[in-house]
C-alpha cells in the first residue's frame, strides 16, 4: 500500500490518520505552528452526526474522562457554555447545575477572574463569590509554576473548605497528566470541583495531545514543524509533495492526501487581502466572501482540481474545507465529521 | 448649582477653556457627554501643525498653528513627540507648489528649510527615491487624550467642576437669557441643574444641536475623514504630501503605531464617523507612494472624525475659528472650527471675552504654566518617561509596587490602570483604555480586556457584560475592513469572544 500523507496535525488530520492508520494504511501526518484545534476550549458544541461514536472511541481517555449529552458549563467570562462533549469536570447535565459558586482566582494573574465571573454569574441568577488567592506569578507565566508541589493543592484545598458554598470554579490549567488533581480536590474538600471552560489555553491543548497519542498508538507517523510545501498533480492525482523542516527539503511520494490545513487563522487558507486562496495553486476554493465558511471545494469529500474535476487520490477535512453551516467557535465537530467523510472517500476509490 | 461659567462640550477646545478660566479664578464648570474627545478631538489624526499644510490656502490658519506649536512644545512637552516633518513631492505632483510654499512659510513665520534629496533619505530613510522637493518643517506628533486629560486635571486643581458622562439635554430661557441648564449624569442616572452666568458651546459638531436648545442657530458644515492606523513606526518624521491639501497627504508615527489619513466627505450627523474600504485603500495607496513599506504594513484598525467647520465646511473652508453670539439667548456664546493645535488660543479668546463680561481683570497663564512635565526629564529612569508621556504630571502616582503587565501590545501596566480606577473620570472600560493605551494595540483587547474588566470590578464596577460588549464594539468597529494578519487575528477574537464566551451574536 502506497503512503496516504495528512498534511496539517489539528482535530481533521489527526482523527483521519487513527482512521486510517487502525485501517492497515501507512499514514505520516506533516504538521507546523499551532492549530486551531490547540486553541479550542476542548468541547465539542454538538454531535458529529455520522461518527459520533468513532469520534468517542478515538478520545477515549482514562485521565481526562469524557462526557456526553446536553451538557452546560461556565466559559471565562461567566456565560452559559452548551455543548455535547466536554472533559468531566468541564460540564454539568441536565440536573446537576450547581445553586452557588466559589469562584477561584490568584490575584493579578489572567487565568480566572472572580470577581468578573461572580457578578456576570450573579445575573444569572447563580449564587456566586470570589475568592481571589494571593499571587505574584507575572500574567505570561501559566499557573502551573504555583503548583510544583502537593503544598500549593492542599494550600488551596483549605482555602476552599473556609468558604460556604456549593461548586468550586477553577481556572483550566492542567495538563493531561495532571487532570487527576481535579478529582483529588473534590475528594479532599468535598465540593464538585469545575474548571472554567477556556480558550487558548490548556483545554485545548489537553485535547490536541490526547488525539495525538492515540493517532500514533494506531500507527501513524508524525512530522512535526514541518511544512509542506508543494505538491504536483497529474492526470487527475496528486503524485508528489515536498515537505520542509529546518534545514531539510524532501520529495516524497503521494500515495494519497488528505489536506486538513485548517483555515485562515492558522494559515491553512491563504489570504489575499480580504479572499481565501489555496496556497498550492492546485485546488478550487470558494470563498462566499466569507473567511470562516470559505475554504476548499469538496464532492463526497474529495478534492476539486482548479479546473473543476474531481482530484481521484484528495480528500479535505476541517476548517480548511467550505462549510456553509459553521459558527465561530464550534469547528471541532464538523472537523471530525469531515474527516470521516475523507476517509470513505479515499478508501472507497 | 450656581456657576459663573458653565461649559458644554469636553473636547480640546472645552478643555481648554475650563483650564483657561479656572487658572484666571472664574468659578467654572464643565460638562461632557461621552468621556472628553468623544468628538473630534479623539477622531484625529494627532498631528501638531506646523503651520506647512495651510501656508498657501489658508496663511491666517498657518499662523496660528506656527505660534501655538512652539507655546504647545512648551507647555505640554509630555504628550507632544518632537518628531519635525518633512513635506515631499513626488512626480505628477505640480512641481511649481513648492516655491509658493517656501514664500508662504516665510510670510507666516513657519519655519522651513529645504533638504537635498540626500538629505531628505538620509533623515527619513523609508521615504521614496522618487521623492522630488523635500522642505522640513516642525510638525509633530501630540497624544490628544493625554493632552485634554491634563486640561481636565489643571483646571480641576484650580478649582473648576469637570464632568464627563454628563449630556447636556436642555436649557430654560428667560428674557433672552438662558438661566438654568439641565444634564443628565450616566453615573447616577440624576438630572444635574446649573444656573450659569454665561454658558459657552464647545461642542464641536454638535454645536447646532446645543445651540438649537436654546433658539439659536449655528451654521456649520460637517465633514468627515478617516485614518488608518498601522502597527510600529513606520516613519521617524511627520510626512505629508507638498501639494496643495488633498486626501491621503500626512502620515504621523505616533506612540508604537503610525496614523494614516485623511479623507474627506460631507457627514450626514455628527455621529457619521465611520470610514469606508475606499477611504483605506486610498490612503494606503496614496501615504504609500510617499512611504513604500506602508505598502506591507498590518492595519491595526480604521478610525474617523467629524469635522465642525465654519459655514458650509468642506476641505476649501477656513480652518481658523469664530466666536459666535446670537441676541436670542444673549449669555450664550458658541465657538467654532480651529483645529487641535490651536485649542490653546481658541479657549483664551473665548476666556477673555467671557472675562470681559464679566468684569474679571485675571489675564491668560496658559501661555506659559506648563500643562505636564517633559518625558524624558535628565536624571528620570526609562519607565518614569514611559509614564510621564502619558500621565505627565500624574505620572509619579503610579504605584510602582506591582509592576505586572496588563496589555503586552501596548505595554500597559496593571498599576496604570489602577491608578486611573482611582480617579473621577473612568466610567467604562474605553475610559480607561484611552488614559492607558491598554486594548489599542493589534489584538485590540483581546488579551487584557477580561483583565481590565476583573480590575474595574475589584474597583466598584457593575454591568460587567455591557462595559465589555461596548468596548469590544467599539474596537470592533475599525475591523469590518482588516485583510491579511489583521483578519486572522479578528477571526480569532471572535472565535473566543463570540464562539465561546457567547458575547454579541452568534450567527
Ligand atoms: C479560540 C478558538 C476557540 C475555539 N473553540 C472551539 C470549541 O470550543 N469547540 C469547537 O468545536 N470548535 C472550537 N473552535 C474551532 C475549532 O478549533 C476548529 O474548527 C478546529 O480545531 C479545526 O480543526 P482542523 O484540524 O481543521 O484545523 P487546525 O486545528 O487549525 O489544524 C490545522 C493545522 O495544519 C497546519 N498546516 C497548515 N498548512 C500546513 C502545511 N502546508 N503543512 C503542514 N501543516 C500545515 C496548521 O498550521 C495547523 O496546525 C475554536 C477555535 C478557536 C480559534
Ligand atoms: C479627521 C480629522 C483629522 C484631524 N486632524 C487634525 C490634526 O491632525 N491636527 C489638528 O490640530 N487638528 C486636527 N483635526 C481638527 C481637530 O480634531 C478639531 O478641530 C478639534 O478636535 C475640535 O475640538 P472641539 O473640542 O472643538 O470639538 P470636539 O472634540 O468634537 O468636542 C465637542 C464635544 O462636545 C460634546 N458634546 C456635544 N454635545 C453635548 C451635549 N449636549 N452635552 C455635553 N457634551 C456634548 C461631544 O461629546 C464632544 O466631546 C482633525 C479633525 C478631523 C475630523
């Protein structure tokens, strides 16, 4: 079997790849900067609808349990955040809202705001009060560095026990790894311990290493910092791809491609002034004047040369593909949605 | 509340003449709509006049601008960078504008000298090889907030009474006299009554509609025009365009970014401010031809103003001013036009003659007491000049204790920010974003203003949705045009701001 090349290592490339990957294909994933997908806050706003339990299995993680269903949580700011999947300690279902709130944060530092969130909560009609815990940690340093040691979780365990109250609002920062603390927090002051649903910062991130780990348990080869390049199309296939890295040019074949670059913001679309264009000169992209639903044009999933044919060997998925229906802040569905359909296409042929 | 002069209007102009007459012990108050350079005064381009631009068109404007330059570099040498400007003339320009130019600079006591083209690149290296005449000037760059806040900060140390978030609404006459004024307070949602002995309209381009409450008429034409700002400095010198003024003639480095301008077109209100893609290609286009890297720059944001000139306005009206009065209401009295570099001599016009009126002998000060301290003072650390080029003489009350950042585009300090929570005028999150620069950098809040906002509660802030939805609107407003680096990063803030934290429509 000839080599199907990913390109882009977001939500898209990356549940493409454990696609196929589990199905015998030798995968590599070619991925550069940040991707969106690091910068989500980790919770999908609804279903995948055609492989919502593919994309389920694909996240299944014992450290950072997954939940389902209409869920709620609080973003940031103190508004209402819906979705359908989140990290446990994300979100509550349908009964478990929380009657009152303390809202933890350290002094100076961005990554809560109490008393922000206690008053927006407050017009909610939540029951919310600060607690704003000293600090002297600079705003650019993740909180992780006031928490090296047990004392610093056990110092704001007590700090919590001497307040009244119900749900205890915390800031995300915590890694894959230490997810775990929540629980031992909740256990130890006896409170439902919720993490604010952020973006930017560690959910999203948390999420991006989960799918990562479980693409290359499946098998999949992933070039990081690597960008590729160009790619050169013949009679109606993608044949070759070279790829850059640091001081590194290579020419590889193309077996297949899934193009899952994502959008403008990460540079996945060009932007020519204000119109969306496919840096590879290869593919069509329809714009519709709109940088978030523009992208790539798709039949089935595969990818239409700039002549308007079918591409037989490319597929597109995620926030590089035109999506008429997509919102802000809601692309990771239809990112695993896409992918799927990517898939189907390319095995199919 | 009894006043012997009540003020409406808190941009240069009303600013000025507040300090003008509380310097001089005339018992004074004035009021504000919106927060001070609401109007005018916040839509500019920020541009100390040397007096260059209108040499030829307009030489009893060019004289005014000459003299109140050199008082303003005096006086206010904190919000003023020194920057000089260079005016240069490209090909297709009418090659015969400079000597006219020259002669008219004479004639208005302008001072000019012009540069080889060696000269000229070796001053300003980005200017283009095309560039034909080069003629140096003494244009500078002045931070209009900074500037009218210390107006503010003077006149209320000399006692006078300054309000901002108060709107005028309406004035009762009696004989030909207006007698009481009423305002409405944003803070308290309290009607304010004034009984002055005089009042005066500084209200810009709302001077018809102040005018109009008390019977009066004030002809007045409005115009618009739009500038760009890009991100960094771009250019060491004010450059504008040696041909008779047009649009897209100046560009001013001003603070980390570089302003671009200007357009003009008729305004249909005051509040018709808001500028078109057509007004920002053309000004990249034509400040490009002067400048080539603005050809590559990143627009930060798109911005406007409403010109209040005299008459009918338009760019072929005068840019000096007038003092109005009308015998309908015989204590009023409405001044209009001028520019920014000449609030100073506006406001002690209008001074002495509403002294004259009422009898008072003090003479104007404002010519000489200095309105802040020079930045960069020998002997003062780096940071005191950072602060001072903002805060001048306030600059010393930021608690240095906490040297946190809260807004790292702009570098802006979280005991910045705290120090103006402590003062009367921040009512919302834009007051302090314009006293701290916070939020005007190229993420344009997106970072520090959940931060701003955590600190105005910790202050006694309420309605935290609303203040960060206006300030996001407002920050918003320039983006409708950005392309390139711009639109990515626009896209990302609503990602987080609409997608996530569910702030204005979710579409
Ligand atoms: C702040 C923010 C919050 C969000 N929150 C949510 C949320 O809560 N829920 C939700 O469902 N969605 C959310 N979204 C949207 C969601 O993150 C995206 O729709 C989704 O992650 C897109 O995934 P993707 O794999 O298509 O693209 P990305 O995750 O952006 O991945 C594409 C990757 O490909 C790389 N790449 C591009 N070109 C090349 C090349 N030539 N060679 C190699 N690599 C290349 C890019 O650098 C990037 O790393 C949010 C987005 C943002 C910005
Ligand atoms: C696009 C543009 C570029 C310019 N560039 C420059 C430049 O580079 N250099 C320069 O020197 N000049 C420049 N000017 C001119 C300069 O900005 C103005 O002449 C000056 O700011 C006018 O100040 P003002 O106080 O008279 O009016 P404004 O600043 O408009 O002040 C009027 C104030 O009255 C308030 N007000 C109105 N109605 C009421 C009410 N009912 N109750 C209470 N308050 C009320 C308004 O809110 C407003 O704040 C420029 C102008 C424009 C529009």
């Amino acid at each position: 079997m000839s080599e199907v090349l990913v390109v882009g290592s977001g939500a898209a490339g990356l549940f493409s790849s454990w696609l196929l990957a589990r199905d015998g294909w030798p995968v590599i994933v070619v991925g550069k900067g940040t991707p969106s997908s690091a910068m989500s806050t980790g919770c999908l706003r609804r279903m995948p609808e055609a492989c919502h339990e593919k994309a389920l299995n694909f996240l299944a993680d014992e450290g950072m349990p997954m939940v389902t269903g209409e869920r709620t949580g609080i973003s940031k700011l103190g508004t209402p955040f819906e979705c359908w999947l989140s990290p446990s300690h994300s979100t509550w279902g349908p009964e478990g809202a929380p009657g009152s709130v303390t809202v933890v944060g350290f002094q100076g530092h961005p990554s809560l705001h109490p008393n922000l969130i206690s008053s927006v909560l407050g017009h909610q009609g939540i029951r919310a009060r600060p607690l704003t815990l000293p600090s002297t940690l600079p705003p650019d340093i993740p909180l992780t560095a006031l928490f090296r040691d047990e004392g610093a979780w056990e110092g704001v365990a007590t700090e919590v026990q001497r307040t009244e109250g119900g749900t205890v609002h915390l800031p995300a920062f915590l890694s894959r790894r230490d997810y775990w603390r929540l629980d031992w927090l909740e256990r130890q002051c006896g409170r439902t311990v919720l993490e604010a649903v952020t973006p930017l910062e560690a959910p999203g991130q948390r999420l991006l290493d989960l799918m990562r780990a479980r693409a290359i348990e499946a098998g999949a080869s992933i070039w990081d910092g690597r960008t590729v390049t160009s790619l050169t199309v013949e009679n109606g296939s993608v044949r070759t791809a070279i790829v850059r890295g640091g001081l590194e040019v290579r020419e590889m074949e193309v077996g297949a491609l899934v193009m899952a670059t994502g959008g403008a913001l990460v540079n996945g679309l060009g932007l020519n002034g204000r119109e969306l264009v496919d840096p590879f000169n290869a593919f069509k992209v329809l714009d519709d004047g709109d940088v978030l639903r523009g992208g790539y044009a798709t039949k089935e999933g595969r990818l239409v040369s700039r002549s308007g044919n079918v591409v037989r060997n490319a597929a597109g998925a995620g926030d590089c593909v035109r999506a008429p229906c997509k919102g802000y802040g809601d692309g990771l569905p239809h990112a695993f949605e896409s992918a799927w359909t990517a898939v189907k296409a390319l095995e199919g042929a | 509340m009894r006043k012997d002069v009540l003020i409406i209007g808190g941009g240069a102009t009303g600013a000025g003449i507040v300090r003008d007459l509380a310097l001089r012990g005339v018992e004074c108050a004035l009021l504000e709509m919106g927060d001070y350079c609401h109007g005018a005064s916040g839509g500019n381009h920020g541009l100390l006049h040397s007096g260059g631009r209108y040499v030829v068109t307009d030489p009893p404007s060019a004289m005014e601008c000459a003299k109140e330059n050199a008082i303003l570099r005096r006086t206010a040498p904190f919000c003023i960078e020194g920057t000089d400007g260079l005016f240069v003339s490209l090909p297709g320009d009418d090659p015969s504008f400079a000597d006219p130019f020259l002669k008219g600079c004479k004639g208005s006591g302008v001072p000019a000298e012009e540069l080889t083209a060696k000269e000229a690149l070796s001053a300003e290296p980005g200017l283009s090889a095309e560039a034909l005449r080069c003629i140096a000037v003494q244009d500078g760059s002045i931070d209009p907030f900074a500037l009218v806040q210390a107006n503010v900060d003077s006149a209320r140390e000399a006692g006078a009474m300054v309000r901002n978030h108060c709107r005028v609404t309406d004035m009762v006459l009696e004989g030909g006299m207006v007698v009481r004024v009423k305002a409405l307070d944003r803070r308290s949602g309290e009607i304010l009554t004034i009984v002055p002995e005089i009042v005066i309209n500084a209200a810009g381009a709302w001077a018809p509609q102040v005018a109009a409450m008390a019977g009066c008429e004030v002809a007045m034409g409005l115009d618009q025009g739009s500038m760009l700002v890009v991100d960094g400095r771009l250019c060491g010198h004010v450059v504008n365009r040696l041909r008779p003024p047009s649009d897209g003639d100046i560009t001013v480095p001003n603070h980390t970014a570089t302003v671009l301008g200007t357009t003009s077109r008729p305004a249909a209100s005051p509040e018709d401010v808001a500028p078109s893609r057509n007004d920002m290609e053309l000004l990249l286009r034509e400040t490009s031809a002067m400048l080539p890297a603005l050809r590559h720059c990143r627009v930060v944001r798109a911005y406007g103003g409403v010109r209040p000139l005299p008459g009918r306005g338009g760019r072929g009206a005068s840019r000096t001013f007038s003092l109005i009065t009308d015998e309908r209401a015989g204590n009023l009295l409405s001044v209009v036009g001028g520019k920014l570099t000449t609030y100073r001599l506006m406001a002690e016009r209008v001074s002495d003659q509403v002294c004259n009126a009422l009898g008072a002998r003090a003479g104007c000060r404002t010519r000489t007491e200095p309105l802040g301290p020079p930045a960069d003072e020998a002997g003062g650390s780096v940071a005191l000049a950072r602060l001072r080029r903002k805060y001048g003489f306030k600059a010393t009350t930021v608690s240095l204790a906490d040297q946190r950042m809260l807004c790292s585009c702009e570098q802006v300090l979280r005991a910045e920010a705290q120090m103006v929570l402590a003062g009367p005028d921040a009512l919302t999150l834009s007051d302090v974003m314009r006293r701290t620069r916070a939020g005007m950098g190229y993420c344009q809040g997106l970072d520090c203003a959940l931060s701003l906002q955590e600190l105005m509660m910790e202050a006694g802030g309420t309605e935290p949705l609303a203040s960060l939805t206006e300030f996001l609107e407002e920050r918003e407003r320039g983006q409708a045009l950005a392309s390139g680096d711009q639109l990515r990063q626009e896209v990302l803030r609503r990602h987080v701001l609409q997608g996530v934290y569910g702030l204005g429509e979710r579409e």
